[in-house]
C-alpha cells in the first residue's frame, strides 16, 4: 500500500489491528525520492481477511500497489533506500521525521550508495482476464505477492487519466510472465484476444513463462494452437483460494 498526502485515521487503524500484525511502514532514506509505504504480511489469510484489508486501506486513501511484495522492501533496504520504523503513537512522528533523512545534495547521496531509482520496476507477473471476472481474479493476488511475485493488475497499474490502451501495451511489455484466467467470458473479449496474440508474438522471440487457468467447460481446442501444448491448471470446482494456492506453487518451479 503506497502513501500519497493522506494517512489512516485512529478508527481505521484500531480496525487493522483486529485483523492483521502491527503493519511495518517503510519510509524512505532520502528527501528526493519521497515514499511511504505499508507492508502487510500474512501467515495463513482467510478469504474475509484479505477482501476487509484491501477494503479498510482504499476507505482511508491508500493506494494499493500489488506490483510491490514484503521481499522487495527487505532487499531494498541494503541499497540504503529505506528506512523501517515503528510508531507508537502520534506524539512519536515529529521525533521520527527529525531525523529520517539526510538533507544533503542528491550527488552526495549517490556517492554514498543511496538507491535513487523509482521503486517497483522490477519483472512483474500479468493477468490477462476479462472484467467480468475480475472479482475472482483480484483474490489471487496476496498469494502471487506471497510468492514474492509482484502483479500487474489493470485495476491497480493504471493511473487515473492514463490511456489504457498504452498502459495495458506497457505492462504486457515489461513482464516476463503471464497468467491467462480462461473462461468464457475470457474468450468472449477482444482485450483478452489481443493479449493472448501479443503474448504468442513474444513466446516465440523471447524467453517468457505462461500459466494457463482454465473453467472446467472450456475445451482445449478453444486456445489459439501455439498455447494447447502448455500444460494448464483446471478450476475442478474448488475455490479461488485453493486455484491460487496451486498456482503459486507451480510459479515457485517455472
């Protein structure tokens, strides 16, 4: 969860305490790149766990950013671009920020290793799916993160006022794995068709890893040829969580 000018409010928060460890914000080392950011871990979620997180966060202002996982805020803290700290209550943050950063010339910063790159650049995973399936695929999500697997995720990686059609052109770009969720409604949109094809273009230039999901109605035939030859996974009708947990599984081997 990224940060702008807004924050949680005391109700917002004890709310997050019911359900979740104290959350870990990381702020930056240096005045030139400001972030702010909270990282939530879960051991063992539980569907409502997630759904009232993501809930509870986007009611006080947060943006949720699934491109960034737990394990890219711990190695960027070698790179001197973080730091982790804990507040205890509101008369602790002045005293924090007094002495947060190092208000020096950003060449001076450089030389002394500080990482001055945007965060959150890294490969990341697509999901190819139609909106109308959006609900199911927004819960695999914390598990991909799990995985330390950061998502681009149309409904989080777009910016408001963005063009879409560049963005979604982007993000398949910059990935180096895709995850197509195969469903009728999949098959019914020319967006997902468009991915598919663009995806095919680059299987055939490049190195990239493919996950298929497919419904248990969807016969195999229905994919464009070049994709039938990769093994899939099949709903068999049990719960997104469970499809999530196998899909992470099968990432960890890819």
């Amino acid at each position: 969860m990224g940060i702008g000018d807004s924050g949680m409010d005391k109700v917002t928060s004890l709310r997050l305490h019911s359900i979740l460890n104290i959350p870990n914000p990381y702020n930056p080392n240096n005045p030139y790149n400001f972030e702010f950011y909270i990282a939530v871990v879960y051991d063992i979620p539980k569907e409502e766990h997630v759904e009232k997180m993501i809930g509870l966060f986007e009611n006080a202002g947060l943006v949720l950013r699934n491109d960034l996982t737990f394990f890219m805020f711990m190695n960027s803290m070698k790179d001197r671009r973080f730091n982790s700290c804990a507040f205890l209550g509101e008369q602790d943050i002045d005293l924090k920020f007094e002495n947060m950063f190092d208000f020096v010339e950003i060449e001076d910063l450089k030389k002394k290793g500080y990482y001055m790159q945007p965060f959150g650049k890294e490969k990341q995973v697509f999901i190819s799916h139609s909106s109308k399936d959006k609900k199911d695929v927004e819960m695999i999500i914390p598990y991909l993160n799990g995985q330390d697997l950061p998502v681009w995720f149309d409904k989080y990686s777009i910016p408001v006022g963005a063009s879409i059609t560049e963005q979604v052109q982007r993000g398949i770009e910059e990935s180096d794995m895709v995850i197509f969720w195969v469903t009728d409604n999949f098959l019914n949109s020319n967006w997902c068709q468009m991915e598919m094809k663009a995806y095919i273009s680059r299987m055939i230039q490049e190195n990239i890893r493919i996950c298929i999901v497919m419904d248990d109605d969807i016969e195999i035939k229905k994919l464009p040829l070049f994709l039938r030859d990769i093994k899939h996974i099949r709903r068999d009708h049990r719960s997104v969580i469970e499809v999530a947990e196998e899909i992470a599984g099968i990432i960890k081997h890819m």
